[in-house]
C-alpha cells in the first residue's frame, strides 16, 4: 500500500508539471512552428529527470516522530512493566489497587476498577467517594463477563447499575482476566461521558486484561514451584530420618546381648539426637546442630567398628552458628562409611573439613575407601544409586539444587582404591560466629 500511495503522488506531480509544460510548449509552437520536434525532445527528457527527482526524494526523506516522555507510543508495554511486581504476588486487595493505580496513571480513562469473581478488590479515579473496595459485585454486566468470559462494554449510566444519583460516570469496558483457562475477575476501565467507547480505550481493556491474566499464571506457576519444592524437601526429609534410624537401631541390636551398657547408652543419645529433630522447623539448622548429627551418627558407627574407622577433621569454629540446610553433612558421612570405608580391607580414615572460602561455606567429606569406578561415577545421582534405600548423595544433591539452584550441586572426586572426596558449597546467610568445642566432641567419647 505504500508503495502504491508514493507512486500516486509521484504520478499527480509529473501530471501537473506536464500540464503547465505542454501549455508553455502550445505558446511556443504558436509563435515558432519549426520547433516542435526540440519542444517534445526537451518535455519527454524533463518529464524523466522530474520523476526521478521525486522518486530519490521519497526514498530518502527524514521522517521525525515527536515521542512524549509522560506517555510511550504502547502503554500497555509501560503497565507490563509497572504491574509485574505486584500481580506475581498473586491477585488480592493489594495487589490489584497498585495495579489499578497504575493503570489509571497511564491510561487516558476517568476510572479502573479490578474485581475477583465475587468481590471489588480496587477502585480508584472518579467517583471513587462511593465505589468502595471490598464490597461484592453488584453489577450485572460485571457478573455477566464473569461467567461468560467475555467482553462487555457499557454506554450509559443505567448499564453501569450505580445506586447514587450523582454518580458521574457514564459507560465503561469490562474485560475479563483468563487465568489457566478460567475467568479470576474483570479490569473496568470507565468513561464520564456516555456512548460508544473510543476503540482505543477498548483495545487496551482487552490488552491489560490478558497481560494481568497472564501476569497471574505466572504468579500462580512460581506459587505451585514453591509447594512442589517445599513438599519435595518435606518427601526427601522424611525418607533420611528412618533410614539413619533403621541403620542405628541394627546397630544398637548388636550391643543389647554382648554389651547391654554400652547399648543403653548408645540408645540414650539416639533418644537426645531424635528429640532435637522434633524441636526442629523449617528445612535449616546450625552447622554446630549439624555436627552434632554426624557427631551423633560417628559414634553409633564408631562403636560397631572399633579401630576400622578413623574421624579426623578440621572445622572453622567461626562458622558454627551460621546455617545450614537440615542433614546435609550426615548422610555424605554415612555414605563415605558404607561405601568408602566398610568394604575396604583394613582400617580407613573419614576426614570432614569445613571452611569459609570465596564467601561461602566449602564442606569436604573425603574418605581413603574403596572408591568409585568410572563407570559408575556419572551415574552417582540417581536416585536409589549408592544407598540401599534411595537416600544419600542423590538426596543431598537435589535438596541443595531446589534451594539454591543448579551451580550448587555436589561435586565429586574419586578413583578406583584411591578413595572418594565429596564437595558440598552452601552460601552464607547469618552472622553468629560464636566459637565452640563441638568439632572435638568426638574424641572424648569412649567407644570401648
């Protein structure tokens, strides 16, 4: 279509300029009949030379476009960017008055009004005096759009149902917010004149209404992310603390008959060690709680070993009380023992490191045990790989990846008869640096 415009212009000038050439040229042959044949040469080749002129002009002329700072060419571009913080918190009271605010800051309409499907969430503009917030839906057009999904538009005061006389407005759009396929509530945008709506005030009712549902998906989708990863740590918690106590209790069995008192002890502090997990909330705890589980776990396993195993390590007092994600430490412990250490001929040797390095906690947990092949290696994550009942590295990985994304995995070391190191990276979050003696705890202990 462009091209066809330009050419119309192009072709009602060298009209015009033929027009008054012929005439000039009409006069000229009047007064000098033998010149006719230059005449027409000189009109033909002028005629080319001003077609192109104006052909390179429209080719290359300079539009400018004054834009207004207050106001972008799109503004729904402008409401996308100012309502997505709110509206990925979900839809409720507050959420939909700064949208609606928004709204009316940017667009050119007297009112904005957003509702659920049963109640008035916001409304803000004129009349807003006697539009009040919070009350249900009394709009019959409102309800309509909300069970139809569809889009209905309002020109005059009686379509809008408002009970106070001097109510000023006079017609409104009503557009619904599709989310995951099912009608959340309306965006009213208002007019105080009445009649049919400008088709551009339309437009954008309709353009914010699928933002704002779009806007809610996503809210709703990080809402499902959160619970999703929240009951998968619940689900991996779970499955670590009968594990441990199935494994201790087996333990402890083997003490009731040939040693009963080392056995009441042993039960004595899985009892303390199993009453400190029920005090426990949330999915973090202390590094000194921590380490007070593997301390814990060491000493049931210290005792079915004996000599076999050896605990060395080297922990930053400084970090103690800051946190840590619940059993993290223990189970790459247990692993390192079951794995590394039990099936090894002759004694071995545990080492558990923890210290501060590039703003985050490194934890080490490296054993001289058997090792891992390199057929095995790559497939050490997977669940139910490397422990009897699916708990263990592949845990410990996945609950660091849901918390703090996938650079924080685990990374593993090993070889054949050249033993396995474990390193686990946790960032920094608290400021506690009381010191304590919980890393030399194990030494003192007798295991008999």
């Amino acid at each position: 279509m462009g091209k066809n415009f330009t050419g119309i212009i192009n072709g009602g000038i060298i009209i015009r300029w033929g027009l008054i050439q012929l005439f000039l040229a009409g006069l000229v042959i009047l007064i000098q009949p033998p010149l006719w044949l230059a005449i027409s040469m000189m009109l033909l080749g002028g005629a080319l030379a001003t077609y192109m002129v104006v052909e390179y002009i429209q080719k290359h002329r300079v539009v400018k476009i004054k834009f207004d700072d207050e106001h972008p060419i799109d503004p729904t571009l402008q409401i996308a960017n100012e309502t997505l913080p709110y509206l990925r918190r979900g839809l409720n009271e507050e959420t939909a008055y700064k949208t609606a605010e928004i709204i009316l800051k940017i667009s050119d309409v007297s009112a904005v009004a957003v509702t659920d499907r049963e109640k008035v969430l916001a409304f803000i503009g004129e009349c807003s005096d006697h539009h009040k917030a919070g009350g249900p839906i009394i709009t019959y057009a409102t309800k309509q759009a909300v069970e139809t999904g569809e889009v209905i538009i309002i020109k005059d005061k009686k379509g809008l149902q408002c009970p106070n006389k001097n109510c000023t407005l006079q017609s409104a759009v009503i557009a619904p917010l599709i989310c995951q396929g099912e009608v959340a509530g309306t965006v009213k945008l208002y007019q105080t004149r009445q009649g049919e709506l400008q088709p551009a005030v339309v437009k954008l009712a309709l353009a914010v209404a699928q933002l704002l549902g779009l806007q809610m998906e996503l809210a709703e989708i990080d809402r499902h992310v959160q619970l999703v990863t929240k009951a998968e740590l619940d689900a991996l918690h779970a499955q670590i603390n009968p594990h441990f106590l199935f494994n201790t209790l087996n333990t402890i069995i083997t003490y009731t008959r040939t040693d009963p008192e080392n056995a009441r002890g042993l039960l004595i502090r899985l009892a303390s060690f199993f009453r400190q997990t029920l005090k426990r909330h949330g999915h973090f705890n202390t590094l000194r709680e921590e380490i007070e589980y593997v301390n814990t776990y060491l000493v049931l396993e210290k005792a079915r070993f004996r000599e076999k195993l050896k605990i060395e390590r080297d922990i930053d007092p400084g970090l103690l009380d800051l946190n840590v994600p619940v059993l993290t430490l223990q189970p790459l412990v247990e692993n390192a023992v079951k794995h590394g250490i039990q099936p090894k001929m002759g004694p071995g040797t545990i080492r558990i490191s923890a210290q501060l390095m590039d703003g985050e906690m490194l934890f080490v947990i490296e054993d001289d045990g058997v090792g891992i092949d390199n057929d095995s290696l790559p497939l050490i994550f997977q669940p139910g790989f490397g422990s009897d009942s699916g708990v263990g590295l592949s845990n410990v990985n996945e609950r660091l990846k849901s918390l703090y994304g996938e650079e924080y995995s685990l990374r593993i070391e090993s070889g054949v008869d050249r033993g396995t190191k474990v390193y686990v990276r946790v960032p920094m979050s608290g400021d506690g640096h009381e010191k304590g003696g919980v890393a030399s705890e194990i030494e003192s202990i007798d295991y008999r």
